[in-house]
C-alpha cells in the first residue's frame, strides 16, 4: 500500500498549527482572562461562569461539555474533523491545568500580569489572542470543540461566518451571569455582562478578520505572447486551473490570448515570480475579488427555495416533453 506523503504532511501541518493555536489560546485565556474575572463566550465561558460561581476547575467543565456536544455532532462533521477536534478538547484541557498552576499564587488567587485597574486593557489583549487562537484552529481544519461544534456544523450548510454563528450563542452564555447572585450585586453583575460582550466581539471580529485574510482570493489577468509557457508553469506549479480568453489588441490589431486566472492571495507571489521568470514584459491585472465558490475554493452554501425547485422541475418536465 502507497503512501501519500503530500496527504501524510498536512495532516501533519494541521496537527502543528492546531497545537499552536491552542496554545495561543490557553496563553491568551489563564494570563489575561481568568484573573481579572471577565466572562468569556463559549464553553470556556461556561467554565468560568461555573469556576467564579464554585470554583470547579474550568477545565473539567469543558472537558464534560465538550465530551456530550462530540458525540451529538458526529453525524454532521464526520470523523475526520471530530478527530481533530477530540484531541483539541484533550490537549486544551491539559494546557489548561498547566496554565492554571503556573499563573496561580501561593494563597489561591492568579497572578495581574497586567496590575490592578487594567482589566479592559487585559479583556483586550486577551481577547486579540484567544480569537486569533480560534481562527488558526479553524484554518487548520480543527476545533476547539464547544460551541466551535455548533458553529462549524451551521456553517457546513448555510453560509453564514464562524463568527456569526458564535455572536449568538455567546450571547446567551454572557447573559447567564446576570442572574447568578454569587456574582455580587446587580451593579458587578452588570459590569460583568458588559465586559463579557466586549469580550464576545472583540474575539469574534479577530477571528473572522483573520479568516477572512487567509481566504481572501484574487483574479489575474495575464498578457502574455508566451502565455503558453505561463499557463503550464502556474498549473504545474499552484495546480490550479486556467481560462484562455480570446484578445484583440486596439492599438496593434492584433490577436492574442489572455489568461485568466483565480488564486488565493498567498499565492501570488509564487504566480508573479513565474510570470516574471518566463516574460517580463508580461501585462498581468490583479484584482481582489468578494468570493470564489467552486472546486478548490470554498463551496455554495445556499439552498434553492421552493419555489425555485418547482420553477427547474416545471422546466425540466417541458424540456423532456419536447424530445
């Protein structure tokens, strides 16, 4: 039996890169979340909420809630991603422990790397980190589990953003600790909810900045009389396929053939350093453009309506009466 070594290294890759991003996570979270008390969303959030309230430790709140949430989401994301995701949940919980000792002082409580008084200042940096965390674990084809689940599972067949779909179910898990007494009066009680809002769009803004950044695509326009030598350099090469458009030069009266092309910006670079190599005096247009759907892009997400599906039966019907 072959092994497919491409397919053996991104696994791989995305092992790394999750890992990381966790680790980024769990760094953002314990040193500039749990100490000054501020309610985050997600199953984190709960944790905290029920670690402010009991002091049960919030890793084993996310362990449990994580553990119910994998198994009803099976169905829906396969195999593949809930293994990614089983381990993130393991190893999150695990950096978690760690962290948590590491920040903690001798009498119980944890370590203000940021002093007293800083706590929007913390809910910031803190926030910059964990969303940007959540986005390389996206991009990496993992999750931290919790509402990670609920998201991913919404956004398999609506299209609609992670960070969306996590606005509102933080909401819900922010609003929570207005009713809990232990947290003090309404006023601290209020603040909290405040912060912890702050907290939800700051996050989520990151993480589909960051996304949306690393998703972003980009179409070429090549004019080239060596356009043959292009083309099989950049599908060899970025294994993407091309368009030849058929060109008549104004000025020169003369045809010729243009390349148009889709890529991810990332590749770019790679793309200009070919067309460069192979004709300098190449003309190439780039442009950004909104969304690429399709094979190799991301794929459409939006479901005909019902009347749509009759409008194609009706014709599809009348199609077949006329052959």
């Amino acid at each position: 039996m072959t092994i497919n070594r491409t397919a053996v290294f991104n696994e791989v890759k995305d092992y790394v890169f999750i890992t990381f991003g966790l680790m980024l996570y769990t760094f953002g979270f314990t040193v500039f979340l749990l100490p000054y008390k501020i309610v985050t969303g997600g199953i984190a959030g709960i944790g905290a909420i029920v670690f402010y309230a009991t002091h049960f430790p919030v890793q084993y709140t996310f362990f449990l809630i994580n553990a119910v949430l994998i198994v009803a989401a099976l169905k829906i994301l396969g195999w593949r991603f809930l293994m990614k995701t089983i381990y993130a949940t393991f190893m999150l919980t695990f950096l978690l422990e760690v962290a948590q000792e590491v920040v903690m002082m001798p009498d119980g409580t944890f370590y203000k790397l940021m002093g007293d008084g800083n706590d929007f200042m913390s809910l910031v940096i803190g926030c910059m980190l964990t969303g940007t965390a959540l986005a390389i674990v996206f991009l990496n084809n993992g999750s931290t589990g919790g509402t990670d689940i609920v998201a991913a599972s919404v956004n398999k067949y609506r299209d609609i953003s992670l960070g969306r779909v996590l606005i509102m179910v933080d909401l819900c898990i922010i609003g929570s600790s207005l009713f809990i007494p232990s947290f003090g009066d309404v006023f601290h009680r209020c603040q909290m909810v405040v912060f912890g809002l702050c907290t939800m769009v700051i996050e989520c803004l990151m993480l589909d900045y960051v996304m949306s950044v690393q998703r972003q695509s980009v179409q070429f326009l090549i004019f080239s009389k060596h356009y043959e030598d292009i083309a099989r350099a950049i599908t060899r090469k970025t294994d993407h396929s091309l368009t030849l458009l058929d060109g008549h030069g104004w000025y020169s009266g003369k045809e010729m053939k243009v390349i148009c092309l889709l890529a991810k910006k990332r590749e770019s670079v790679t793309i200009f350093r070919l067309i460069k190599m192979i004709d300098p005096q190449a003309f190439v247009s780039q442009s950004s453009v909104i969304g690429v759907y399709g094979e190799g892009f991301d794929p459409i997400k939006v479901k005909p309506g019902k009347a749509e599906k009759e409008g194609h039966n009706i014709k599809t019907n009348e199609d077949s009466i006329r052959n």
